[in-house]
C-alpha cells in the first residue's frame, strides 16, 4: 500500500488569512493643513477553497502537503487606499471528495460531486475599517481604526467516495478484477490468491450504440469487514455512490446464499441505506458448469435479487448481464 498511487485519505492542517488592519491616516496636503481622516481599510484575508476536478482520481497530490496556509491581507494607507487582499489557495480535488473538520467533533463541511465546484472551505478574515469610517459631527478626527480580522484554522480530513455507476461487492477472489478486466480497458491486479486488490479499480464499460457506463471494482469484503476485519472497512465507503451493487458469487462457492446474505450483512452493519440500492447477483466462473448443474444452481439462488450467470474468462452472459445493468441504470 506505501507505494500506491491511489490515496483516497487525507488529513491537512489549514489556515486562512488573517485580515489586513485599517489605517489611521489624515488628509495633509500643501494648502489643506488640517484635512480630515482618509485611512483606508484592511485587505481580506485568502480564502481556502476547495475546486472539483474531472481529471483527478485520487488525493495522491495531497498527501504529502500536511500545511496549507492562506495570505494573509495587507493594511490599508492613506489616502482612502485599501490594502490588498491575500491570495486564496486553491485545492483541486476529484470529484465524490468529502470534506470534513474532526475538532472538537466531526462534521461533514461538503461534497464535491461537480467538475469545476467550488467551496470555501475556511473564510479569511475580514479587513479593518480604516479611521475614515468613524468621522462624526463631533469626532471629526478619530484615532482609530479596526484590526484585521483573524483567519480561521482547523485540521481537515479529505475523503474520496469514487463515483461509479455500478460497484463490485464480493469476496476475495471471486473474479471481480477478471470481470473488469474483460469488459473494460482496466488493468488490475489479476492472480489467484485472495486480496490481490488492494485499491479500487475504475473501468469504463463499453455499451451498444457507444454508450458506456462506469464499475467500479473494491478489494474483496469479508465477514466482519463492518468491524475492521481484512480491508473491507477502509474501501466500503466507495459503494455508497454507486447506483447498482453488483454482488459476484464464485460458482464452486460451497453455499451461494450464505455467502450473499454474509455480503448484504456486511453492507448493513456498515451503512443500512446501502440496501435500498438496486442490486445484482452474478454467479461468476460458470465456464466449470453445464446445462443441467446451472438449472439444480437456480433453485437453490435467493429470490428476491435477479441473477446471471457469466463467466469471464469464456465470455459467458457477458452481454446478457451488461444489458441488465444498463436497464437498471436507466429505470
């Protein structure tokens, strides 16, 4: 994991600008001895502001910026001049970035969802008004002036939720990189061991009349994954944007509804609004079974999910489960 490139996890300490002081200033000009009060007011503080980007995949840009301190604004002078501002700092984040500040509790800030949001994830502070602003009938010559506003500081954690339309869920090993890989340019991982994946995978998916559609494919989920148990915990938070949870059972799985009732289990414990999703069960590596083993397999397959049987090294009900997805996508 140290040498991935996919870092979808982030904590940054940030810091807005401070606001620029107001001035205390007189008019003084050769025929005008006594003018009145022209201090100009205190710059803005920079902003930090968080912009979504549609060619970002991952915070990797981010990991190793632990600071992120705007400018802060310059004072104002005389004459009625107001100093300037500072400069705000810009994140660029993919899109499905979820920000959030952790002290003294946590809160959820925003969501990035669109290319080109923008968000101010922490005001600078407002500049100070200079004297000229406190002249009265009778202080025609105020002393004064405001400071700046201080910026506001916070340790912000970056989390990125992929967008796909539809997640893989499964367990180790039970081809759901294979399945990406044949029905999309991906290239991930492919061996057979368990927990090959170790990041997630995001394929593009050709479709008829060149349409296409986005999976995305998640390490492996194992019992008590909810709890922290293998790497399930860390990654289930991908599926919650997904439209469609395409669940993939091994076909030489000694009991296929148990471990469908395991997996939706899973999905419960972690986050039960992930059950209200539209779901699919494929029964993957079928290329093993014939005619008459797939129609005894159907009796014993749950009933209340539709269900394919593919495999992807053969390039079984491929077609048949894409046309499927693509239905349920645009239902």
């Amino acid at each position: 994991m140290a040498g991935s490139n996919f870092i979808d996890h982030v904590r940054l300490y940030c810091r807005s600008g401070n606001g620029g002081a107001g001035a205390v200033h007189f008019r003084r000009e050769k025929h005008v001895p006594k003018g009145g009060p022209d201090g100009g007011d205190g710059g803005r503080g920079g902003h930090i502001i968080l912009r979504g980007n549609k060619q970002m995949w991952t915070l990797l840009h981010l990991r190793y910026q632990k600071h992120v301190y705007a400018e802060n604004g310059e004072g104002g002078s005389g004459h009625g001049s107001t100093g300037a501002d500072g400069k705000d700092i810009i994140l660029d984040v993919p899109l499905g970035t979820v920000a959030k500040f952790t002290e003294p509790e946590e809160k959820v800030i925003c969501e990035i969802t669109e290319d080109g949001q923008e968000v101010v994830l922490l005001p600078g502070g407002r500049g100070g008004l200079g004297n000229t602003h406190f002249k009265t009938a009778t202080n025609q010559a105020p002393r004064h002036a405001q400071p700046g506003e201080a910026g506001q500081e916070e340790l912000c954690v970056l989390e990125l939720k992929l967008l796909a339309d539809v997640g893989l869920v499964g367990f180790p090993n039970a081809g759901k990189s294979t399945l990406l890989s044949v029905v999309s340019a991906a290239k991930p991982e492919i061996a057979d061991y368990p927990f090959t994946t170790l990041v997630p995978n995001l394929g593009v998916v050709s479709y008829r009349d060149h349409r296409s559609f986005v999976m995305a494919d998640i390490p492996g989920i194992i019992e008590g994954a909810a709890e922290g148990k293998g790497l399930g915990i860390r990654f289930l938070r991908h599926i919650e944007r997904n439209s469609i949870l395409l669940f993939l059972v091994p076909a030489d799985a000694t009991d296929i509804q148990k471990e469908y009732d395991i997996l939706l289990g899973e999905l419960k414990k972690y986050n039960p609004e992930l059950l209200d999703k539209e779901r699919i069960l494929a029964i993957s590596k079928c290329d093993m079974l014939d005619e008459e083993m797939i129609a005894e397999m159907k009796e014993l397959l749950p009933t209340d999910i539709e269900t394919v049987f593919i495999s992807s090294v053969a390039q079984m009900g491929l077609q048949e489960l894409k046309d499927l997805i693509w239905k349920r996508i645009n239902q």
